[in-house]
C-alpha cells in the first residue's frame, strides 16, 4: 500500500501527456481513467482476452499486463486515433460493412491488432488471418464476419496503396 | 431502378448504426461513464469455502488504511434491504430467499461477506486482504446426487435442497410406451459452462439524498425488472429510481439479472450519500455471474420398427447451486428444458419429471438457449442411436418423423402450438446444400481419411422464441412480464424517436426498430433515433432475453408506429385532398399513390400536428404526434433449423476440429440479415465451445478451479470453420409483423450437430458420446475404452 509516486511523459494519438502516478498503476487504467481514453477495455485484466491491445512504438501490447510507467517515452496508438478526421479508416469501414461487431466490447483490441497485422502482411490468406485474430477474443460474432472484413480491409487498403 | 431511401428497409441488409460510435472508440459501457465527483469503489470479500458458518468479522485492519471509507459487512447493512424472493408460492415450487451478504452462512465459494468502500478501486482491493473472517467450514454439496441424499442438510430452510419439482404424462403414454418394439435409451450430462460475455458486470450507483432518488447505470439486460426488484428490496417507489443501461458488452442471458453487486452498491450509495461504483474482474465474473447447464437428462426413445417415434419420456435434473436467481428463478433450466423438449418431430406421446436441486456452487440460470441445447443434444443423440439400431441413416429416420408443412398449426404433445414453419424443408433443403447423399456415399467404414477420423452430425431443431405473458404465466415465471413496449414520435421538424423497453447488448436492436419506423412512417433511417435501456426514457416492459426482441420489441414498434402513421395520413390527407387510405409514405413525404407529384413532406405534417403551421390538425384531432404500444405476443414461436456439422478427429492428440458447418434456418419474416447471421454465427460458435472446449470444474470441497480465460477456454479464430446459412422465410401469420426470434437457434443446433459429427467420426469405436465437453482427453479417452470394441470390417 504505496504511496510513492512516479512521473511518466508519453504520447498517445499524437498528443503529449505527462502525469504523475504510483508505479503500479496499469497502462489501461491510465489510458482510461488517467486520459479519459475509454475505447481501450478491460476483458479479462491477465492478457488473455486482447480486449485492451493498443499499439506502442509500433507494436501491439496488452495494456492490462502493462504498467504505465513502463510506457515512459511512448509512442502509444488506441482505437480513439484510428478515425481520420472524424471518418472510419478502411480497417474500422471494412468492420461495419461486414458486421464484424456485435457488442463491440472486443472490438477495439481487435481493429488495433488487424492494424499491425496488415501493416506487417497486406495481402493476408484466410488461415494467416485467423492465426493472426486467435489472440484476441470475441463471444458475439463467431469470428465469421471478423475473417471477412479482414480480407476486405486488406483488399481496399492494397488498391489504394496501388492507386496512391 | 434507383432504390427508394425510406421504404423497403425490412428485409434489407442494412449496416448497423450503432456501429459508428463503438469502431472509434466512443462507445459508453458502465466502467467507461466518468464517475462523478466524490465517487467511491467497492470490492467484494468473498467466501474462499463453498459451505461455511461465518463467525467474527474484524474490520479494524482493514478500514484504519487511508483511502478506505468503510468495511461493511452484513450487520452493518442489517435492515436497508430484504432478501430477493424469484419464485411465488406454487405447486412444485420450493421458495427460497436470496440475501446479497452472508449473514451467518455462506452457501458458494464467491459469496459475498464482506464489502470495502475506499477512494480508489485499487486500495479498495488491497484492504480485502485485511480483513480477517472466522470460517468453520461445513460440508460442501456440489453435485445433485451429494444434494438429495437422505441426511444431508437442507441449504435453506424447508426445501430438502429440491427448489423446484414438476411433471407431465400424456394420457395414453404408459399404453404406447409398453407397445413399441425398440426402445433406445441414455443418460446425458452436459457441462457446467459460463456465459463470459467479454465485458464483465459493473454498476454505478447515483444517489441524490435530497430528493431521495436513485440513478443506477448498470450491466442489465432487463432494466425495467431491476427497478422493480430494487423497489421492492428497499421498499423504495419505481418512481425515485431510473435504471440505465448503457452499452453493454456482451449479455447472452445472465446479465438479465438482479446480483447482490447490484443491491449492495446501492445500499452504500445510499447509505453513504455517496456515488458508489464496482466493475467485476474476469475471476470474479467467472465465479459469480450465473452459470449454466450442469444437466442430467436420461432420455427414452419409443419407437416402431420402421423408425416411426412412438413416445419420448426424460427425466432431467438440474444442478441450480447455491439460489434461485431474479427474475427468472429455480424452474428456468428444468422446466424450460422439459417443456422445450418435444421438437420439430411428430410426437404424441411424451413424459417428463424435472427438478432443480439445491447445491454448494454458484446459482444456474438462463444461458442462451437455456436448456434447449441440452434437450436437443439429447433427442437427436436419441435418434441417431435409434437410426444404428434399425439400420437407417440419420438422415432417413428424421425424414420419417419431422414434421410436413402440411400439418401446420401443429400442437405438440405438450400443447404447445407451431404457427408454421418449414422443418421438412430446412432439413432436405441442408441435405442438399451439404450434399449428404454424396458424403455419405464416400464415408468408409472406418472413416479414416488422411490420418483423422472424419464424420457428419445432423440435427434438426425448434427454438423457442417470442414467449408472451401467458408462456411467462403458465411457466410459473411471475416476475418476467413478457411484453414489450414502445413509444413512437415524429418530433416538430419531421424526424422520429422510438423509446423502446428492450435493451440493446449486441444484438443490432437500434438498426432493425429504426428499420421498421422508418418503413412505417417514410423516413430515412438515418432520421430516425431509437432509444433504449433507460426506465426513464422508455415505458415499462420485458427487456431483452428469450429471443423475444423481434417479435415482442419489434411488434411493440411496429404498432405504436402505425398509430403514428395513421394521424400522418389524416393529416396529409387534409393537405392533399385525399382520403387517407389512398396515401403512401415514402422519402420523406406523403403522395397519393400513383401520382407522387401530388405530395406533402412528413416535416410540413409534423409542423402541423404541433402547432407550427397555419393549418390546424385535422377534425377531431389534438396536437401530437406519438403513440404508446404495447405487444404481448399471444402464445410462444417456433424458429425452426437443421445444422450439419463436418469434423475430423485426431487421434494423435483427441483435438476435434469443424471443417464444415452449415445452417439452414427459418425464423419467420427477417428483418435484418445481416442482423440475424451475425446471432447465428455467435451462438454456433457459443455451442462450439460448449460442445469442445468449455468447462467449469469444482473440486470435492466446492472450489471452482477454472476462474479464468487460462483454463475456462473460449473458442477462437482458429476453432470456427467459416458458416454457410441459407435463409428459408415463412412469415408468422399470429405475430405483429410476422416476425420470430432466433437469437438462440445457433448453440441449440451446435451441440447435437457437433456431438453427432464425432460420433460419426468414431463409428468405428463404437463410442457412446453421452456427456460434454468433446475435449480433447474426453476424446482420447473415448478412442481408447473402445479401441477394443472397433469395427475394422469392410
């Protein structure tokens, strides 16, 4: 029961921030009830679920098995950085025309997931798409539509990239 | 053709609306509200025994660490809120009390005994730690048959641990029974499995002490039955009490529930005059939030020697732990299961007895397809042992008995009525899509192909769906009303609200009630709001549950709506000259029909119907334009389906994988399809991972030792095959709309289909698939018992 504080300075979504919290605060507690960045979620709160996956410094992390402190520096990207100027990207547009959501609970640490795994494997087959997701879980959709709005994601943001 | 923008949207593939806000991260579930000033956090103390008397509490430790408000624990709490009652007084039915701490007693491992109230949720966890409990520990009953013993202690007072006992024999069944020449007969368990929606439950209590009113924004499903609850357990008025249900991650039954979660934050809200607020962790929701389908049914098949069914007879017993859950109470799985258990088969003959019993391990309830997977893993396990003895294929011996579009309306043996429906359909209809003949025709005898046993399920099933008051009634389920509600309003610049009972938890509400305003009034779906989960905002009804919400919520809708539509026709009428039967609305305006250019637009109408026009209302009519509906659907619906799974087993490892799944389905008039795949796709892979992988394991002392998702495995990406549907469509001709649920359909066909697919796989062993999870060391232990007994035949 510590009362010693610590200061941390990162980045999340392109805007500084800098705090002073206990060390053992969790990243996800910061990003929600430090920040206000509530899109990021607590499922399962062991690293199992993925519900809380964002991106720092280019990677996926699990926010719940990560201390804030150990965000010192960051570069952090949540959900609430995903939209351009207030419209869906092609992986957020791809998941509404697909009905890969339900509750939307899980779907956060998914779409920060797929955004790493298409940066990493554009043109993606079905079984890579599914190894990709299996660490994330989700109880609505059955994954169906998930898979399927991957592959559209991919699709669009390859013509795209063709185009650019 | 251009298509129309506001007409037509029933039947439609619409993209959802609530999408938008939760894809970027602006979705609001309880924990994500900002708590308001001064807000503090429980954490629960819960009992590590499943069976104990509970002796001194010292809370000295504890509550002397700075940030903690209080330790309270149930005599700090004494009088400020009565005991849940779910059940009424009636035949069969044992009442027992639910009390939200244990006072003197704790029943389950994860009761609640003590609660820390601090600054900050995370010293409010560590301070549990602190406080320190005399246990003595009693002898802890954890399965039906420990429970029922002679000499075993009641767990509450004068029920002999038997909450809820009831039968059925139709006249004649003994005669037919003792008639047919083939009887097949099994006993099947199912596991005990956790619904684990992926947002874990939480509360936020608000509670003004001026005008003593309450705001609680909650993770219900059924907000209208909470503060009903609520008011009763403080003896509190509905009117001081506004349940919210935000957005909600995920229900799928047990979120319909009042917990003592619930009850104690805000006792201490208003205890404390304080905003008090709790979010579960995923150890404690595994632990505590209701779980479901630890079944024992032991089934008879009568049947003659052509495979023609002659009587069906079970006996199920349900193991409900510790209480008897609100609203729903002790009868849900047991009674819900007998009652569901005659399916899409002709059957005049049918028997049950079911209980539910009494034990030391968390409270049972409704899970989706309460107990329906269950009678339907049975059945259809029945008709296949059926179909081996006699030699048919599984497919035959259901063609014999299922019945013919022909034969609808259908009461079955137990008086309930099928409207219509397309059973025999369905099934030939996935025999062909599946291509089963051609399957068959390849399957050896062995059915080993490429180093795994490979094998086809069928099961064909009935859904119960949009239950009515009088289900409710008969079922002995007095605190669920069964109907639905609605308002509808067109608001002064043209645009439409619907305020609706049920609660939005993923299932795509908000899209198809706007489709149905939209359609019925000629507004584009993007000007129409709907609102939902709020007791404030919405009138009095059901919730959601029970794949009720099309036909209850939905009919609610649909009728409030059309009271809307009809002053909208008066109106225009007046405006066009026109009688108002002769009126179309569409994109946004009235037009007589066949001369669109004769129009007026839907805002001129609104602006006259509330006073912002030259033009007075019409003769008759007042200013306003809304309408309150209320739907109870007059009897329950059948939704009726055939799954076929495909699976290979390895027997290497015992891993069953699903190659192929296919489902063909009818749930009446589809308002959504995308909508209604999306809950197909969810519930297969929710019987999937029934049927495979999950599983809650007690030890003897009543421990449960699966408490996160480590060991309680959910399936994932890699688990699901991708799933073919194919829609068949017979609209209700009883209910509003012509709607039927099918929230539910997926994990009632999954079990029996997958079950039967390994079966298949493992003819050769001539394994007997009687009990789940098919997992792995179950699986590799069925190919070992009955390596001896294999077939290597032809």
């Amino acid at each position: 029961m510590t009362t010693e504080t610590t200061h941390v300075r990162l980045t999340v979504n392109g805007r500084v921030y800098e705090r002073t919290v206990e060390p053992r605060l969790l990243l996800v507690d910061f990003l929600r009830h430090e920040l206000g960045l509530t899109g990021t979620h607590v499922g399962c709160a062991h690293g199992v679920c993925g519900a809380c996956t964002v991106i720092m410094n280019g990677e996926t992390v699990r926010t719940c098995i990560t201390f804030a402190v150990q965000a010192e520096g960051a570069q952090i990207k949540t959900v609430e950085g995903l939209a351009e100027n207030g419209r869906l990207n092609p992986i957020q547009q791809a998941f509404h025309e697909n009905h890969a959501l339900q509750c939307g609970y899980c779907t956060p640490g998914f779409l920060m997931t797929v955004t790493e795994f298409l940066d990493e494997n554009p043109d993606p087959s079905e079984n890579e798409i599914r190894h990709a997701l299996a660490g994330n879980l989700c109880r609505c959709t059955g994954y169906v539509n998930i898979v399927r709005a991957v592959r559209a994601a991919a699709e669009k943001m390859r013509s795209g990239a063709v185009q650019r | 053709m251009a298509e129309t923008r506001s007409s037509g949207y029933i039947g439609r593939a619409v993209p959802r609306l609530e999408d938008s806000r939760l894809l970027r991260g602006l979705g609001r579930y309880v924990d994500d509200l900002a708590a308001p000033p001064g807000t503090l956090h429980l954490a629960f103390l819960r009992s590590p025994h499943a069976h104990a008397r509970i002796g001194s509490i010292r809370t000295a430790a504890a509550a002397a660490i700075p940030g903690v408000h209080v330790i309270a624990t149930a005599a700090d709490l004494a009088g400020l809120f009565t005991a849940l009652r779910a059940d009424y007084e009636r035949p069969g039915f044992n009442r027992s009390e639910w009390y939200s701490i244990a006072v003197d007693r704790a029943r389950y491992a994860g009761e609640i005994v003590a609660v820390a109230v601090a600054d900050s949720p995370y010293v409010a966890e560590d301070v549990l730690e602190l406080i320190e409990v005399e246990y003595a520990p009693l002898p802890a009953v954890v399965t039906v048959a420990d429970a029922v013993k002679p000499g075993v202690a009641s767990l509450h007072p004068n029920i002999g641990n038997v909450f809820f006992q009831g039968s059925f024999k139709s006249p004649g069944f003994d005669a037919a029974f003792a008639a047919a020449p083939v009887i097949v007969r099994e006993t099947f368990t199912g596991s005990r499995i956790a619904s684990a929606p992926m947002e874990p439950r939480g509360g936020l209590a608000v509670y003004d002490p001026g005008r003593d009113d309450l705001t609680y924004h909650a993770t219900t499903q059924m907000p209208h039955i909470m503060r009903t609850a609520i008011a009763e357990s403080f003896g509190w008025s509905e009117s001081q009490i506004r349940i919210i249900a935000p957005d909600i991650g995920g229900g799928f039954g047990p979120k319909a529930y009042i917990y003592p979660e619930d009850i104690l934050s805000i006792a201490l809200a208003r205890k404390l005059e304080r905003p008090v607020k709790w979010f579960c962790d995923r150890m404690e929701d595994l632990q505590t939030t209701l779980q479901a389908r630890d079944h024992r049914f032991d089934g008879e098949l009568a049947l003659d020697r052509q495979g023609i069914i002659q009587a069906l007879r079970v006996r199920i017993e349900v193991n409900a732990g510790a209480y008897a859950g609100y609203p729903f109470g002790s009868s849900i799985e047991a009674a819900g299961g007998a009652v569901m258990m005659p399916g899409p088969y002709r059957l005049k003959y049918y028997a049950y007895e079911a209980r539910s019993i009494a034990t030391n391990v968390c409270p049972a309830g409704a899970y989706r397809g309460v107990s329906q997977p269950t009678a339907f893993f049975v059945m259809e396990g029945l008709l296949d042992r059926a179909a081996a003895k006699l030699g048919l294929d599984p497919a035959e011996i259901r063609l014999r008995n299922i019945l013919h579009a022909d034969e609808f309306p259908y009461t079955n043996a137990i008086g309930i009525r099928y409207d219509i429906g397309s059973y025999e359909e369905c099934l030939k209809r996935a025999l062909a899509l599946g291509d089963y003949a051609g399957y068959r025709s390849r399957q050896t005898p062995t059915r080993f192909v490429e180093g795994k046993y490979r094998g086809v399920g069928i099961a064909c099933f009935t859904e119960h769906t949009g239950q009515g008051a009088s289900r409710y009634r008969d079922r002995g389920i007095r605190r669920m009303p069964g109907y639905d509600s609605a308002v509808v309003k067109v608001l002064p610049g043209g645009k439409a609200a619907a305020y609706v009972s049920q609660t939005e938890i993923g299932q795509g509400s908000i899209t198809t009630c706007a489709q149905i305003v939209a359609d019925r009034l000629g507004l584009d779906i993007n000007d129409v709001t709907i609102v939902e989960g709020d007791t404030s905002l919405t009138p009095h009804g059901s919730g959601t549950g029970a794949s009720r919400g099309a036909v209850a919520a939905g009919g609610a809708v649909l009728r409030a709506a059309d009271k809307v539509r009809e002053k909208m026709l008066r109106i225009a009428g007046d405006f066009l000259e026109a009688s108002p039967k002769d009126i179309e609305l569409n994109d946004g305006y009235a037009h007589v029909a066949g001369a669109p250019q004769l129009r007026v637009a839907i805002a001129e109408i609104a602006a006259v119907a509330h006073a912002a026009h030259d033009r007075p209302p019409p003769k008759g009519h007042g200013f306003g334009l809304e309408a309150t509906d209320h739907y109870d659907p007059p009897h329950v619906y059948i939704t009726n389906a055939t799954h076929l799974a495909w699976v290979a087993v390895d027997p290497a490892t015992g891993l069953v994988s699903v190659e192929r799944y296919l489902v063909v389905h009818d749930c009446g008039r589809v308002i959504n399809p995308l909508v209604v795949e999306g809950q197909i796709h969810g519930a297969v892979a929710q019987g999937l991972g029934q049927a495979l992988m999950e599983r809650i394991v007690h030890g003897a002392d009543g421990q449960q030792q699966t408490v996160h998702f480590l060991d309680y495995l959910l399936p994932t990406a890699l688990d699901l095959p991708p799933i073919e549907i194919a829609h068949l469509e017979t609209p209700s001709p009883e209910t509003a709309g012509g709607f039927k649920g099918v929230g539910e359909g997926g994990v009632i066909g999954a079990l029996p289909a997958l079950a039967n697919a390994v079966a298949d796989a493992l003819k050769s062993f001539n394994a007997n698939i009687n009990r789940l999870p098919l997992a792995p060391d179950h699986v590799l232990d069925l190919i070992d018992q009955h390596r001896d007994r294999r077939v290597t035949a032809a």
